[in-house]
C-alpha cells in the first residue's frame, strides 16, 4: 500500500481546513497497519521466522525455524515442501545433529571415525569404526565390509605331529575380534620360526561366521619352536 497523507490544507466548509477527522484517521490507522506489519516481518526475517507454525505466504529458498520440531528448514525450490537442513541449538557433528538430519549425506569430523551401523543397506553410523581385543583388530566400514587381522608371535607348536617328513598342528581356533553376518575369506599368512629357516603353511577348514578352525604343516620337526602367524579375514559385517 502507498503511503497516506492527510489533508490538513484543503478548506471546506463552515471555515475548516482539512479532510474530516474520521477520514483523517482512517489513513492514520491504516499507515500504522502497515508500519506494524512491516516491523512484524523484520522480527521474523531476523529469527528466520520462528514458530511453531509454518509461515504463510512461502517462497522458494525462505528458511523456518521450526520451533515445535527444534529444525531448521528451508523451502524447496518448486516451493511445495519444506527440507529440514539441522537441529535449531545443536553444535554441527554433535550425535543430536546427526540423529535431525536422518539419512542425509552429511558426515563431519566426529561422524567418520566411530560406531558403523546400518539399516536396510543405508548408512546410519559413522564411515570407519575400528575396534582390538584379544583376539586380534578389526576395521568395519559403512558399506558393510569388515577385516579381521591377528599376529600371534612366538606361539609354541610343541604338540606338532610328524608324518613321515610332515610335521603338523591342526585344530587350531582363531575366534574373530569382531562377529561377521556370514563366514569370511580367511588366510593365514605364515612367517619363518624363530629358530628355523624352513617357512610354514597353512590350511583351514571352513571358517564360521565367528571363528576359523585351522593348522599349519612344517616340512621339518618343528616341536619345541616357536612361530609367528598373521591371521586375517574379509567378509560382510
């Protein structure tokens, strides 16, 4: 609306100079809506019109923070939806972020390294997560690979069997530091004994999806010495 000015020259009848005083205000009153309303629209362009309630008219790109949800949302460009961009008073990368922004792909310092995890083959958790025990490391990743790795150094094969000129320890259990959905592609990646320049083998039997059962075939004695294996496995988590 243009702006309304009063008369306050024009003379009229009976002596007066003016519009008449109901006319007058009529115009002050509806200046001051205006007024008002602009002071309205500031507030809430300055507060990204916060509120419980969608704002009403939208446009496309017109940013809400929505206070009954605590999100920040903007409007779409074809201006029928509104896109929740973060949380209202969370720090970027915090687990209150992640948890507003759902399945958007958007990882931050603190996201990429943690706890992985997924639903129906979509992200929910960080990209890497890497995790030891006794049973050796492992490194899990979002797109659902896992490997398993283990060096047992200087273990003991005095119970080696001979046969013939084949000596060998079987029945060997390796439990994985980390399950796996379904049994991995293990190897076992033999070194030298201590104490000998003959290298070892390996071999196993199926691997489960916790645990592989394996042995290793020396072509000497090797009861008494002392070996080293670097066990690993790869499959889906």
């Amino acid at each position: 609306m243009a702006r309304q000015i009063i008369d306050t020259t024009t003379p009229q009848p009976g002596g007066k100079f003016g519009e008449p005083i109901p006319t007058a205000f009529e115009k002050a009153n509806a200046n001051f809506a205006e007024l008002y309303g602009k002071i309205v629209e500031e507030q809430a362009l300055a507060t990204d019109y916060y509120g419980a309630a969608a704002p009403d008219p939208t446009w496309p790109g017109m940013v809400w923070a929505d206070a009954a949800n605590e999100v920040r949302k903007v409007r779409n460009a074809s201006n029928d939806a509104w896109i929740t961009l973060g949380p209202l008073f969370t720090p970027f990368g915090s687990a209150a972020f992640l948890n507003a922004i759902g399945s958007a792909p958007l990882y931050g310092r603190d996201s990429v390294v943690g706890t992985v995890s997924q639903e129906g083959g979509v992200p929910t958790g960080a990209l890497i997560q890497y995790g030891s025990n006794p049973n050796g490391e492992f490194w899990r990743f979002a797109g659902g690979l896992q490997i398993c790795t283990q060096l047992r150094t200087n273990e003991s094969q005095a119970a080696a069997t001979a046969s013939g000129s084949i000596f060998y320890s079987l029945g060997l259990v390796w439990v994985f530091p980390a399950p796996f959905s379904t049994a991995p592609t293990p190897n076992i990646g033999m070194g030298r004994p201590v104490d000998s320049p003959y290298r070892l083998w390996g071999t196993w039997a199926d691997p489960s999806a916790s645990q592989l059962t394996y042995g290793v075939i020396s072509p000497q004695s090797i009861s008494g010495l002392f070996v080293n294996y670097r066990m690993l496995a790869v499959g889906p988590w």
